[in-house]
C-alpha cells in the first residue's frame, strides 16, 4: 500500500451518515491495549482559536525541553500535519504503517476517518514517549474521539454557534456539547467567552467536581499592542506567580492576545502539577516561535494578500477587528468560499461592511457552497462583486483588480486556505 492508497482508503470512511458514538474507537482501543489511557494529556475544545491555543502550548513546552505530541484537525494541505512530534510533521510512511499494523481491527469495528486519525496519534504519541500529548478536538467534545485521551488537563477556548446541526443550534446546547470533555476532578481552563457559555460549563464542571481555572478571575492583560506580525502585551497571573512584561507571540490578532494568555494558563498549571520551573525566557522563546499556519497569514506584498481560516460567524468578526485595526488599505478584496453547511448569511452580513470588492468562488471541498448561493447573499449588500467558479481564478482575479497599495483577503474555510498554500507551494 502506499501512502496515496492509504489516506484514500481511510478518507472514504468519513462518518458522513455515520452514529456519533464513542462505541467504535472504544472498542478499537481497548483491543490495541488502550495507548490514550498511558499519556498525559491534554484535551483542548472550543468553537474557534482551540488550534491556536493547542500550538502555542506545544511551543512553550519545546521551549522547556519536554517532548510533545500535538494532534489537530483539519489540515490544511497534507494529512501529515495533524501529528507533530516536537513542532516536526510525522513522516507519511510512518502513518501509513500505523494504519496497516491494526487495519484489521479498523475494518472489524468499522472505524471512521476521524476515529483512524485519534487512534494514530494515540498510538505514535506513546509509542515516542511523548510527557505531553495535546489533543485538540474535532467537534464538540462529548461525542469525540480525543476526549478518550488520559486528560491531565482540559481546555475550553470559547463557545458560539458553528455545526449547530451536530450540536445543537443554541449556545447553552452547544456549551453541554463542549463540557463533554471534562474529567472528573480535573481542572478544567476556561477561556474567554460569552457569560451564558460560562454558566452552562461551570455547571458541568461542578456536577463533576471540577477545579475551574477561569481567564476571568485568573488572568490580567494590560499594555496589548497588536502587529502585522504578532501581538504583545503584559500578563499578571497571580495564581502563579506570573507577572511577564513585553510577552510577544508571532500569531497576528487580538485574538491570539487572548489564545496565548489562555495557553500560559494551561501550562503553569502543568508546571505546578507535575513539579517543574515555569521560565520567563522560554516561555517567551516559545510564544515569539509559534508554528501555525493559515490564520492572519501574509503571503503576498503589493498587494498585501492575506489568508484566514475564519469560518463561521464568529470567527470573521474577529477576522473583520483585525483587518481594521492591523492593517492600511485603500480597498479591500475578499475572496470567499464557504462550505454549505456554515452559517455563511452571517458571514458574508458581518464582512460585507468593510469589503469593497467580493470575489466569490468555491473550493474543492465536498461541503463547498456553490457559487451561486454565496452570490446572492453578497448581492444583498453590494453590486461590487464577481464571481469565479475556483480559488486559483479568484485569486489571480482579485491580483488582477487590486493596486499595490490595497489588500486581499482570502478566507470562509480551513478547506479554502489550504488550497491557495497548496497552490503557493506548487509555483
């Protein structure tokens, strides 16, 4: 089998129709000895910035010398990005091999795409002797895969609405969905989010006697400046002794203000946990050397050309602070593809003030929302905007119209973004 055999055979077993059930992965692990059980994890959940927050904890632990092992989803261009040992992409024959040694016993439980993908890392993450394993999750957290992970500490970034089919078209539906997660007796991080969120996750985390670290009552930010090429600021955490000035984080937006303080919360509390010097300077070292694309991601000057992940409604209003406040522009191009099961009419309804030229296309993505739909959305706020029928036309389309001294804007999917690196890295 090689590699290209491997990912098609595994990506045909997309749940798709498929239960949500945890019945299939538990059953596979516990026939392979259960590796989730032996690592010291760390599971992340949230509705956006839980990849952010997953990274930078990654980072400053290198920093500190331990050994991790860091597990996310989607990719953006190889399916080998969703395993990192030490910030270092798994090699593909490595994966592939993992897959063959137990793909007897994925056929016998019928395990899905996702479900082959967690079993992987757990498995890999052990098998290198990993101190932390970083688990981010895929969706909601009660039904996922990576909440099986042996939980040192949980983590949830923020709470809004996004796959409101799977989870439930409500915050407080959505918030149950994403304490699903926690552990009893395990601390859980709580990020910075809407009050009815923090309400509905405190409850969960009291009814499994949880010790809530929360960023409110924990974390205090002042002197944030936000950059082209990151953000800095001072952070006071007194629970632990943390009083850093200057913090700087290569990740751009004031989100990640908010991502990192959250990661630095997550890992002092591991370096008391487990008995180890927190470090001013590594941890500074890890925060200026983050690796994470696709997210306020400059890839072109003159024009400035940006991609971002955003894909859902609070995501772009993030995206849409940041653009007016990071960057100088005479016109802004947005090029957008959305997948059809997004909440794409906010989306384009919170972008449309700022945007003077849409450029709608759409990706190979088997979710993508044809072109037509988005259009007459993007119709109810402007006559400006075009329409091309894939991502490479509507950049160089939007290259085509832009003066040097505007800025364009890819973003409405992780999908979308990783085809123009894909494309980027084929030049």
């Amino acid at each position: 089998m090689t590699y290209e055999q491997f990912l098609q055979e595994i990506y045909v077993k997309k749940a798709g129709k498929a239960k949500l059930t945890l019945a299939r992965i538990e059953k596979f692990l516990d026939a392979v000895g259960n590796p989730q059980a032996k690592l010291n994890g760390i599971n992340v959940a949230g509705t956006n910035g839980k990849g952010s927050v997953c990274a930078i904890v990654e980072s400053i632990l290198v920093a500190h010398g331990f050994k991790t092992g860091l597990n996310t989803s989607p990719h953006l261009v190889d399916y080998t990005e969703r395993f990192r040992l030490n910030k270092k992409c798994i090699k593909p024959d490595i994966l592939k091999t993992y897959y063959e040694k137990f793909k007897t016993l994925h056929e016998k439980f019928n395990t899905t795409y996702f479900e082959i993908t967690t079993a992987i890392a757990f498995q890999l993450f052990l098998d290198e002797k990993t101190d932390y394993a970083i688990m981010e999750v895929g969706m909601g957290g009660r039904l996922d895969a990576t909440k099986l992970v042996n939980s040192v500490i949980t983590a949830i970034t923020n709470i809004d609405l996004d796959h409101t089919k799977a989870l439930g078209n409500t915050i407080p539906k959505i918030a149950h969905e994403k304490a699903g997660i926690l552990k009893e007796n395990i601390p859980v991080i709580l990020g910075k989010m809407k009050p009815i969120a923090r309400s509905e996750l405190t409850k969960a985390a009291k009814n499994k006697n949880c010790p809530i670290l929360d960023f409110e009552d924990e974390i205090k930010i002042d002197n944030s400046e936000l950059k082209n090429d990151g953000c800095s600021y001072d952070i006071a955490i007194p629970h632990y002794k943390i009083n850093y000035k200057n913090i700087f984080c290569n990740l751009v937006g004031y989100h990640q203000v908010l991502n990192s303080a959250q990661a630095l919360l997550i890992v002092a509390y591991l370096a008391k946990r487990f008995k180890w010097e927190l470090e001013e300077k590594k941890v500074k070292k890890g925060m200026k050397s983050v690796l994470w694309q696709g997210r306020m991601q400059q890839i072109g000057k003159n024009p400035t050309i940006l991609i971002d992940g955003a894909h859902n409604p609070g995501g772009i209003e993030q995206l849409v602070y940041n653009l007016q406040n990071l960057y100088e522009y005479k016109k802004l191009f947005a090029v957008i593809a959305i997948l059809y099961d997004k909440d794409f009419k906010r989306m384009i309804k919170n972008l449309s003030p700022i945007v003077d030229t849409f450029v709608v296309c759409k990706s190979h993505a088997e979710r993508a929302a044809q072109v037509n739909n988005l259009g007459s959305e993007v119709k109810k706020y402007t006559d400006d905007y075009i329409i091309e029928f894939d991502i490479k036309s509507a950049l160089q389309r939007a290259n085509e119209l832009a003066n040097i001294d505007d800025l364009i804007c890819v973003t409405g999917s992780l999908y979308t973004i990783g085809e123009v690196l894909a494309e980027s890295k084929n030049i």
